[in-house]
C-alpha cells in the first residue's frame, strides 16, 4: 500500500517517510487558514458590513503592493526560508494579536476590519 502511495504522490521508493511531515504541516496550515477564514469573513459581515467591503479591499490592495515589494527586497538578502518563515510568524502573531484586541480590549469594529485586511494579505500568494 505504501508503495502504491508513493507511486500516487510521484514519490521514489522510500521518500514518504521524509515527505510526511510535509504533508501534515501544510494540512494543519490548511486547517488554521481555513478557520481563520470562515471566522474573519463572517465577523467582518456582522460588525463592519457587506457595504465597507470595497474600502477594505482597497486598503487590502494598497497594502499588498507595498508588501509585495518588501518581499522581493528583503527575501533575496535573507533568502526565501526564512521569509518564510517570517510571513508564517507574521501571520500568526497578527491573528493573535487581533484575537486578544477583539477578545479583551474590545476593539470596536475596526478590529474585525483590520482582520479582514490581514485574513485577506495571508492568503496573497507571493
């Protein structure tokens, strides 16, 4: 069975052993962005609105640009794991600290705005 996997997955004769981790990884990723998606989108519906979506989408828009750019400059000189490193941590500290501003300080609607914004730049492909 395990061979007929790996065949599947165009793997060579024992590398799923080292490709697994891989795929758990990127599944529990999957499942984070998933969830953070379903929860940003909703609580941005109810506490900001459907008709504040283009202002936040151009905010989203302007931000990736800028981030885009930063990406290209500083990934050729720290080189592209720890980039990714860096929008993996990024990511998840923004989600954090969103969580305890929405949770705690009671940020007001702009914080679900604000998780809509950085929801929206995690799920940019660079």
């Amino acid at each position: 069975m395990i061979a007929r996997l790996e065949e599947l997955l165009y793997l060579q004769p024992g590398e799923l052993g080292r490709a697994l981790p891989f795929f758990v990884f990127y599944t529990l990723l999957f499942a984070a962005f998933t969830v953070a998606d379903g929860v940003s989108l909703s609580l941005f519906v109810q506490a900001v609105g459907v008709s504040e979506w283009p202002r936040y989408y151009a905010i989203t828009a302007t931000a990736n640009v800028i981030l885009i750019g930063g990406y290209v400059v500083v990934t050729e000189r720290v080189g592209g794991m720890r980039m990714f490193q860096f929008i993996l941590g990024g990511c998840v500290a923004c989600y954090a600290a969103l969580w305890c501003v929405v949770r705690f300080l009671d940020g007001g609607d702009s914080s679900y705005g604000v998780l809509f914004i950085v929801r929206e730049i995690g799920y940019t492909p660079y």
